[in-house]
C-alpha cells in the first residue's frame, strides 16, 4: 500500500522539504552520515530551494547522490547537478567531498554508468524521485532496457530531452531505505493513477518501482 499525500501545488515545495528534513534528522540523530540521492527535472528546483531555507542540519555529514543525470556539461543549464548546484548544494555549503554526481558528461557512458555503480553506498537513506507525464521515474522510460537491467547504473536514451542520460535502476530505487517521490505537474495525472493503481505493468508505468515510497501529489494531478 503506498504512503499517498496530496496537497496544494503552491504547498508541495515546502511540505516535502519538512518531510526531507524529517528523514535526514532521523537518519543523522546516531551521530553518523545519511546519504541523499537527488532527482532532477522542474519540480525540485523549488523543493531544494526550501529545503536550503528551512533544514537546520549538519550537512557537513550528508553524502549527497544522484539518481539521474543528463550526459551535457556539469555547468550546463540542462544537468541535474547544475540544478543542485544553484538550489541547493552552493546555498548550504555542503562540502565539495560530499557531493557524488554522475559523470554524465564522459564520452563513454557506460564507463561512466560502472563507475557510479561501483561509488553508490549499498543502501542509499533517502532517494528523491520524481514522474513524468508518460509514468517514467529517474530516466527510466517506458519499455527501457534500463528496466531489467542487473548494473544498478546504466546509461540510456530516453525521449525526454535531452535524450541520453545515466540512471539508476529498480533495484537501486527497492533497496533504499526510504523513497520520497514528489509529483506535481500538468499532464501526469494519468501517470500518477497508474502508478498508484493496486495492478500495473511496470515497463508501461517504470514509476511503480517506486511504490513502496512516500508520495506527495498535488491536488491537481492526485488520483480521485
Ligand atoms: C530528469 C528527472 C526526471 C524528472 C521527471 C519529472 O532528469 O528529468 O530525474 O525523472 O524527475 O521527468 O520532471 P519535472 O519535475 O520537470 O516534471
């Protein structure tokens, strides 16, 4: 059974940096590190932005992930990181050496994709994930490869631009100790109900990987 919250769109951004904050104080509270893996895409832009606004945490001791990334330049308007950057990792000074991203920019991706593989903790804490409007999740695409893959990194081209990208993969998302997905956003609400529906086809829907998570919908797209 997923863990559903639907809220007012204007209210997400702030209502998931608490629920951030919740699961990042719990995971530090025994005085070791947590590590946060982040999603890309238009939604969290303002989520982090509350979140570096509102935690009040030791981010010296958070490792910071990717679960995505777009194969352009670290500086490129377009990379995931770039966004993280300017969001969130820059206004609270998380330390250069806590911060994991995907080299997305290396011609060989899929050395790329194997040496993310093999730096990602076995259990990531906290995984932040989004949905688009076609069910897909990190840059897992319907009917992708990437979706039955063993390697918990893979490299792959999908048809949201731009098209080639680095992901994690199902496995990676099922481990995680605890998965926050945010959806907000025209057009996903048919994505967000299959999703969330009690039966589903996976490579139709990849975001129904991400199930087991805790889900903060806006009111505008969540299932009625
Ligand atoms: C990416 C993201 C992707 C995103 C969804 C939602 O790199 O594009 O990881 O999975 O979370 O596509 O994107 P929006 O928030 O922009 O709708």
């Amino acid at each position: 059974m997923t863990e559903l919250h639907v809220h007012p769109t204007a209210e997400l951004p702030s209502i998931a940096a608490q629920r951030i904050c919740a699961e990042l104080d719990a995971c530090l509270a025994d005085g070791g590190t947590a590590s946060l893996c982040l999603a890309g895409g238009g939604t969290y832009g303002p989520v982090y932005r509350e979140l570096a606004r509102q935690a009040q945490l030791d981010w010296s001791r958070v490792e910071i992930w990717f679960g995505d990334e777009r194969c352009v330049p670290s500086d490129d308007p377009a990379s995931n990181y770039h966004m993280a950057r300017q969001t969130l990792l820059d206004p609270v000074a998380i330390p250069a050496e806590r911060v994991h991203r995907m080299h997305g920019e290396d011609p060989d991706r899929d050395a790329a994709a194997r040496a993310y593989a093999a730096a990602l903790p076995p259990r990531l804490d906290l995984l932040l994930l989004g949905i688009g409007s076609d069910g897909h999740t990190a840059s897992l695409f319907p009917g992708s490869a990437a979706l039955s893959a063993e390697a918990r990194v893979v490299a792959v081209t999908g048809p949201k631009p731009p098209p080639q990208r680095l992901t994690i993969t199902p496995p990676v998302i099922a481990l995680a100790r605890r998965v926050i997905v945010v959806a907000a956003g025209e057009g996903k609400a048919e994505a967000v109900a299959a999703t969330l529906a009690p039966t589903g086809n996976l490579a139709r829907t990849p975001a129904r990987c991400a199930r087991h998570g805790c889900w903060l919908v806006s009111e505008r797209i969540a299932p009625r």
